[in-house]
C-alpha cells in the first residue's frame, strides 16, 4: 500500500534536512574552535534530524521486517 505524500509533509522533510545542514555547520565551526564536545552534540542532532527526514523509508523498512517475520513464522 502506497501512501501519497501531502505538501505538508514534504515540507516537514525538507525542514528536517534543512536542520540537519545547520547542526553540521554550526558543529563544523565549534570543532574549528576546538569546543569537541558541544560539536558532537551538534553532530547528533544533525543525525536525529537527518533521520526524521528518512522517517517513511524507515517505517517501511520496519513493516517490511515485521512481515518477513511473520512469514517465517507462519512457515514452522
């Protein structure tokens, strides 16, 4: 089952790489300073942004494992 995607939620992704770009630059510029730890934190953010952009993709990996499962399952 195909989902179509809204405008608002195509806004809502380009929103989160647009985060996801800030943190890395803003982590870039504090690693510069030498500050490691508050860019890290920076780095992680960009990650969790960067996955709440891939938020679908991962849901449809996550059926897509659930199903496989079941499939096994049922098998034995």
């Amino acid at each position: 089952m195909k989902k179509r995607k809204t405008f608002g939620q195509i806004i809502i992704t380009a929103m989160f790489i647009w985060s996801a770009l800030l943190c890395h630059f803003e982590a870039s510029s504090l690693r510069e300073e030498g500050d490691i730890s508050n860019a890290a934190l920076y780095w992680f953010f960009g990650f969790t942004a960067v996955l709440g952009a891939f938020r679908f993709k991962i849901a449809e990996l996550i059926y897509l494992l659930i199903e496989f499962k079941n499939k096994n399952k049922n098998k034995k």
